[in-house]
C-alpha cells in the first residue's frame, strides 16, 4: 500500500513540468542513460531486488531500474508532480513494465510498506534544501545492508572550447537562475560529505561526461534548458527573453562553435553508491 504525502518539495522546481520540459528531460535522461546503467551496475543492482526511485520524473530512471532488476524485481518511482506521475504511468504501461510502478507524494514523507533492497535518485537532491536529512529520511525505507546510489550534477565542467560566448552565456543564465530558485547545481561535488553526514559509509564515487562537437552535437540542448527556466529568469532579474532570443538561440551556440572548429561538454555527472550498514 502506498500513502503519497502532499507537502512540496523543499525547494521550487524553475524548470516545471510542461510537456516541453518533460519531453526535453527524457532527451537528457538519453544521455545520461549509460552512465547511470554503470553506476547501478558497479553499485551491485541485480535481479529480483525492490527499488525506490526518488524524484522519478516521468520515469526515465525507473524504467532503467525495472530493466536490471526484471520481472522478480519491483521498482517504485515517487515524484510530487502529477504531470510528471502521469506521463511516467504511460510509458510504463506502453513498455509493459508491469515491475515499475510510480506514485505522486514528496518521497521523504510519502508512507510506503515494505522495505527497499536499494534507493536511487538522479538529479533530486540539489532541490532540497538540506539534502542531509533528505538522504537521512529516505534512508528508512531501506533494508539493512540496501544500497544507496545518487547522481548529481556538477556544472562547473559545463562548457565549450574554444569558448563560445553564447554557450558561456547560457551557462550562466542557468547556473543564476539556480541558485535564486534555491537549487545548488553542483551537487555532485557534495555526494561525498552528504553521503557521511546522512550516517552511511564513504561512498564510491565515479565522474562522467558527454562530450561532442561538429554538426550534429546537440547545440539545442542547453538552448532547451533556458527555455524552460526563462519563466524564472525574468522575475529573478537574470535576463529577459529579448536578451535571450530563445527561437535562435541554438542556431547561434552551434555557428558559434563551429566557426571555432570547437567541442561542447554538458554538466558533468558525478554517481555516488553505497551500502547502509544499519
């Protein structure tokens, strides 16, 4: 039996959950899929385990999830938007992912029976505002010995080279728009301490990154990140959507950086795993 709390999440999600945002965050989750296959892999998911997903999103991570653990394994994705809840249900059912089943609450106050042989989370704990006790909390789901695996961003190596002004530009934009909503989007450089301070043992850390250039590297895809967080730039006093010509801005980052015969490198991943000893 699941029990979905209604108290929102401690920090404001800028981006939303427009069919847009959702339909660019599965693009993203593409990317990042192999990474986060790895580090699931390296954190010891096997088959026939039952796994929460914190802040699912409209499933990407779950559904990864459902894949390794099989059909002996469950896995139970928990966001508090029901946009995202919806959307997560429908491709679960248009992938027959009978194993996968998502549920809309804030995952640390949502009621659940049963304990959780391992908690994942992709990009959920840079929006709460202490994420130690957000870990700390989710942490009574788990069995002892369960494994916790996290990744989080560092956008710090978030850049082109040569650089681009325009690329730099958004960077920025973002970055701001970030911390004046209350998220930190270099979570994945505090895993380690957060990790400790929860109560569980060092984690294993590991980096990951994407890297591109020439015709086809994805030029939209930070152009695609401001779109869904201008909402927030303009009232937070970042820029304005005339500064930010949304509608071109992706032709010019990729003109930008192919005059310079240049690369593009999107935030970077850092995973964390371990085991709970308690």
């Amino acid at each position: 039996m699941l029990v979905a709390a209604q108290e929102p999440i401690s920090r404001f999600y800028a981006p939303g959950h427009s069919e847009r945002e959702l339909d660019r965050l599965s693009t993203q989750a593409r990317m990042y899929e192999p990474f986060t296959r790895q580090l699931f892999r390296e954190a010891g998911l096997l088959p026939g385990m039952r796994v929460l997903d914190v802040g699912c999103g409209s499933g990407d991570v779950a559904l990864l999830a459902g894949e390794i653990v099989g059909p002996t394994g469950v896995v139970v994705g928990v966001d508090r938007a029901a946009a995202a809840i919806v959307r997560a249900r429908a491709r679960a059912k248009s992938q027959r992912a009978s194993n996968v089943q998502f549920v809309e609450g804030d995952p640390t106050l949502i009621s659940l029976v049963g304990g959780f042989d391992a908690i994942v989370g992709r990009l959920i704990l840079m929006y709460y505002a202490d994420p130690i006790d957000t870990l700390r909390k989710l942490l009574a789901h788990l069995r002892p010995g369960g494994i916790v695996a996290f990744q989080e961003f560092d956008e710090n190596g978030c850049k082109s080279h040569p650089p681009s002004p325009t690329y730099q530009r958004c960077v920025n934009w973002i970055t701001r728009t970030l911390q004046l909503s209350g998220a930190h989007s270099s979570t994945g450089l505090e895993l380690y301490r957060i990790f400790q301070g929860a109560g569980l043992p060092a984690p294993v850390l590991r980096l990951d990154g994407a890297i591109s250039g020439g015709q086809s590297a994805p030029y939209d895809a930070l152009a695609e990140v401001v779109r869904s967080l201008l909402p927030a730039m303009e009232p937070f006093g970042v820029a304005t959507a005339a500064e930010v010509e949304i509608d071109s801005l992706a032709l010019r980052i990729r003109d930008e950086v192919l005059a310079a015969n240049g690369v593009v490198v999107a935030p970077l991943l850092v995973g964390a795993w371990a085991r709970h000893q308690g």
